[in-house]
C-alpha cells in the first residue's frame, strides 16, 4: 500500500492538477463573494411629481436607515426603463403618503421590500396624524427621544442563530464551489487507475505480491488526502486572508469534509467501473461533477428550487449533505450530533458507490 501511495504523490509531483483546481476555486469564490460582498440591494427610486424637494430628501433618509436596501434616487423614466429591461426586478415611486412597486419579476427580496416600506410609511403616517391631533408641536420629538432609549426593550433571537443572513451568501459560495471543484481534483486524480488499467500496469500490480486491498486503500487514501487538503486549504485561505467567518466548530467541520471527500472518492470508483477508457473518464467527469453541482445546490441556494422533482433528486446528491452540514457548523452552531442525517447520509453514498465500484471493477 505505501509504495502504491507514494507512487501517487510522485506522479502528483509531475502533474500538479490539484493546484489547477486550488487556483480555480479561490478565482471564482473571490469573484462571485466579491460580487455579493455588498449587502445592501439598491432599490431605485422616483418621486410623484406633488411631492417636494424637501419631502423627496426626508423620505429617502428615512428609507436609507435600512440595512439590507440603498434607496437611490432615479429619474421616472430611468427606473421604468430599467425595471422594462429586466436591469432590475422592481423600482420605488413615493407620494407624499404613499408608494407603489414597479415589479418586472417575481424576486424574493421584493416581499423583503415591500414589507419594509410598508412600514416606513405606516410609522411616519401615524406620526402625522398624532402631529395633528396633538396640540404641542413635540410628540416627535418626544417620540425620537424614547426610541432612542426606550423603557421597555423586546429581544428577538432567531432559531436558526443570529446574523446569519449576511453571511449565508458569501458562504453558500465558498462551500459550494469548494466542493464542486474538488470533485474535478479527486476524480482527475483517480485518473491514474484508468492509464494503468490501459497500460497493463493494474493488472501486474494485482498479481504482485501486493494484496488487492492495499493496492485499492494506497489509490483511495491519496486520492482522499488530496481531496481533503484542497478544501481545508481553501477555507484557511479564505477564513484568514478575507475574513470569511467560519464559526468555532472546526472538529466538526473536519468530519463532515472527510465524510464528503469519501463520498466523492467511492463516487470516483463507481465511475471507474463503468467506463473502459481514461479518454471516457475525461468525458465523463465533467457532465457527473456539473450535474452533482446544479442539483445539490452548489451553483445557487437548494431553497430557491421549487419544483418537486428536482428537490427529490437534489437528496441523492452527496454536495447537497455536504452543505448543509458545513452551513450548520459555521452559521448555526450545531455539533455532530445535531448533524448526523447529513453525514450519515454521505457515508450511506460511500459506502453504496464504492461497494458497486470495486465489484464492476472486480468483473472486468
């Protein structure tokens, strides 16, 4: 078994794919994280033609305390021109005690905007009317003043965990795309399996003193050391250089990483078994690890899917596991034992591709 898995590391040596895969996934996770490294949705705003100057500015100030929208005034026909374009799902036309929506398409966050603007408005409307019914001119005032230190307060805490809204994007990227991309490099790496197959070299090595077993664990554990490095490799890169917060539970995400490189290596030897060629494989590997990314959810949130069937097929793949266990280790906290569906689901992967795998291989 060590000579077989030295002989890996020496043809690794030779033909560094895994750095190949390494720089791909830091490019794409800096670009597509980059890209949503702003939290705030710019909302694009026009004003009835009633409305004043002086009004405009105060709703836009009141609007822009918001946390998740930029309120960014636009010309009407600018707005209306964008949403038609499809540029941007929805624009904002504000009157002097009300609002309306242009919406072009049915986007999630517009239900997020509506509902904040909705209460905007509802709470200055009914401070103008206590305004009008008050005979002093300071129940504003008085109203900003126990706002700002009021004598009751209500904490809200969230079941899932607190503040993992902002987060979730940029790590649905760095899971997703560190998965999908070391499914490339496990693969590849298994590669060398195929050429010895062709070369005649797997079949001497059968024969050889060698035992079967070692000759298969000495392929399996470089391809799962391999494997496994690139993604830790990656979240350090990433956790340390740009700052992305991965939690506390690093023992726990080190099980989950080792259960999925697993599934992906036994995936790797049921592929193995059924092609006869390397030059299949290359054809092969592509189309199996882009499908296992579009279905498990690597590419985009799994909860934006709504058709049925897809959903269903989504729970065959081992990357929709793997993220959603590695999302609740660093967004929610939770400990292997909050987590064994996920992971026995992955070891239940492995467990059935390499069990068929190695008995296609067996056969030939």
């Amino acid at each position: 078994m060590k000579s077989v898995f030295l002989l890996q590391w020496r043809r690794l040596y030779r033909a560094p794919v895994m750095l190949v895969f390494l720089v791909l996934t830091i490019v794409f996770v800096s670009l597509l994280a980059g890209a949503n490294s702003e939290n705030k949705l710019t909302v694009y705003t026009f004003f009835d033609s009633a409305l004043t100057d002086e009004g405009s500015d105060a709703w836009l100030e009141k609007l822009n305390e918001a946390e998740l929208f930029e309120f960014r005034e636009a010309q009407e026909e600018e707005a209306r021109q964008a949403v038609f374009a499809g540029e941007i799902n929805f624009a904002v036309q504000l009157m002097n005690d009300d609002y309306r929506l242009l919406v072009a398409a049915d986007d999630p966050n517009r239900f997020l905007l509506e509902n904040y603007v909705n209460q905007v408005f509802a709470e200055e409307l009914r401070l103008r009317e206590a305004e009008q019914q008050s005979s002093g001119g300071e129940i504003r005032t008085s109203v900003e003043k126990y706002m700002a230190d009021p004598p009751l307060q209500a904490v809200t805490t969230s079941l899932e965990g607190e503040g993992s809204f902002k987060q979730e994007g940029q790590l649905q990227v760095l899971f997703g795309m560190s998965l999908f991309f070391s499914i490339y490099t496990v693969l590849f790496s298994l590669m060398n399996i195929a050429e010895e197959k062709r070369g005649g070299t797997w079949d001497r090595m059968i024969i050889s003193p060698l035992r079967k077993w070692q000759v298969y664990l000495g392929h399996m554990t470089f391809c799962f050391i391999v494997g496994f490095a690139q993604i830790v490799l990656i979240f350090l890169f990433f956790h340390y250089v740009f700052g992305f917060d991965l939690g506390e539970r690093y023992g726990t995400m080190a099980v989950i990483l080792g259960c999925y490189t697993f599934a992906v290596v036994a995936l790797g030897l049921l592929l193995m078994g059924l092609v006869k060629t390397p030059q299949q494989l290359q054809a092969v590997i592509p189309i199996v690890a882009s499908a296992i990314a579009m279905l498990g959810g690597a590419f985009w949130p799994i909860e934006v899917v709504t058709n049925e069937i897809m959903l269903a097929v989504s729970k065959g793949m081992p990357i929709f596991y793997g993220i959603d266990a590695l999302k609740g280790a660093a967004l929610y906290d939770r400990g292997l034992s909050e987590l064994l569906h996920p992971i026995s689901m992955m070891m239940l992967f492995g467990v059935a591709c390499m069990g068929i795998g190695i008995n296609l291989m067996e056969r030939r």
